[in-house]
C-alpha cells in the first residue's frame, strides 16, 4: 500500500472540499466568520486523523468533522447564554450624554462604513449605504427604489458578504 505524505493530502483535501466544508459550516451557524474558523478547524483535526482516514468516503468524513464541530460550537455557545432581565442591564446615557471620543469614534467608524458601502459595486452600493448607514428597512429602500422586496433583499445580503469580506481584508492588512 502507498504511504499517504500527510501535508500533500491535506492540501489535496482543501483544495477539493474547502468550498464545501465552509458552505456546511456557514448553514450551520448562520455566521461567516464563525464558519471560517470552524472550515480552519475541519481541516486541522483531519489531519491529525489522517492515519484513521478512509479515502473512499473523504467527502462524507470532512462533512462529517464539519457538522460535529458546528454542533460543539453550538453547543457551547447556547451554554454561554445568559438570560438578563431589563433591571440587571446598565443604564447607558442616551447619546446627548456621549462622551467626545465615544461621538468622534462612532462618527469615524460610520464614515468608515459608508466608505466601504459606497465601494460596492451597483447596485449594491446603494441598497448597502441605505441599510446600513441610514437603517431603512428593506421594505423602505424597495419602496425607494422602486424595485421588489424580494431582490432588495438579496441585495441586501449579498452586501452584507461582500462588506464581510472587504473588512475582514483590511483587518487582515492593519
């Protein structure tokens, strides 16, 4: 039998199933980030389990490392909720109470945001500057637009991923 170099396997096996893996892991939690890290983890524990690797069903145990990490995450995130009642909440000021720097870093971080939205290609620079800079609803920007509810939404999410991108990027880069 072939003796499997390890790290050409695991580079064989992202190379085929990354795409996968992350779309299970992104159903699972509802979160592209949360996903990113768990396709990271997928691959981490295949191959540290490569000896126990059965590579006719490679696509069904990636899956299945995927799916068991998305349950343990879920898992442990539902373990860290907190049920809070409103008594127990700090009283925050209103934004006339604001301090400067608190006003000047939301200011500076909203003029950030409608940056990255105003770089979006069309049409999604503007669905993406009316939802998130200005916070109309779907319902209001279709309106504004003239266009269905149902496209604006997809707009809507499809900015959402390509802001998600874009900031995770520059993140990378600062």
């Amino acid at each position: 039998m072939e003796k499997i170099d390890p790290k050409e396997k695991l580079t064989e096996l992202m190379d085929k199933y990354k795409d996968l893996v992350f779309s299970v892991c992104l159903k699972m939690t509802g979160d592209y980030f949360t996903a990113e890290d768990i396709t990271q983890e997928t691959f981490i524990l295949a191959y540290k389990n490569l000896n126990r690797f059965d590579p006719k069903a490679e696509k069904a145990w990636l899956c299945k490392i995927a799916a068991n990490k998305c349950i343990d995450f879920l898992r442990s995130a539902k373990q860290r909720e907190v049920a809070t009642s409103e008594e127990d909440l700090p009283n925050v000021p209103t934004e006339s109470g604001d301090e400067p720097l608190d006003k000047c870093l939301n200011k500076n971080i909203l003029e950030e945001l409608k940056e990255n939205c105003k770089a979006l290609p069309e049409p999604y620079n503007e669905v993406a500057t009316d939802y998130f800079v200005y916070e109309l609803t779907a319902k209001e920007i279709a309106e504004k637009r003239g266009s269905p509810l149902k496209t604006t939404q997809t707009h809507i999410y499809r900015a959402r991923e390509m802001l998600k991108k874009t900031i995770r990027k520059e993140d990378l880069l600062a």
